[in-house]
C-alpha cells in the first residue's frame, strides 16, 4: 500500500490543504493582528492558520465581536 493513495488519499489531501491554506490564512490574521497593535501576532498567525478556512472564521468572528465592544 503507497503512503499516498492509502485511505483514499486521505493524507495527500490533508497536506495539500494545510499547504495552500496555512499560510494564506496565517498571513492575513499576522498581518490584520500587527496592524491592530494586538499581542503576539506571529503565535495568532500561526494557530489560526492550522485551522484554515475554520481558522479564518473564529478569526474574523472574534474580531468583529471585539470590535462591537469596543464602540
């Protein structure tokens, strides 16, 4: 059985998403997260970029909610 193609390709396409969306999504919360002054915008970058398109979500979730409490 070939690494690749076992569980239907399962672990291919787990990796191609955390490559494609990992950094994308790690570069906007860093850059967003710098831009606001927050803390540790490399840790945030990172996190929420594993998680990708879920990641971005909570992100912007929770940023539109700090924002609403800070008016």
């Amino acid at each position: 059985m070939d690494l690749l193609t076992a569980y239907n390709g399962a672990l291919l396409r787990i990796g191609l998403y955390l490559l494609i969306f990992w950094p994308t999504v790690g570069y906007y919360v860093y850059q967003d997260t710098k831009n606001r002054g927050r803390s540790s915008p490399h840790l945030r970058g990172a996190v929420y970029g594993f998680f990708g398109i879920l990641g971005l979500v909570a992100y912007i979730s929770r940023r539109t909610g700090d924002d609403a409490s800070d008016s």
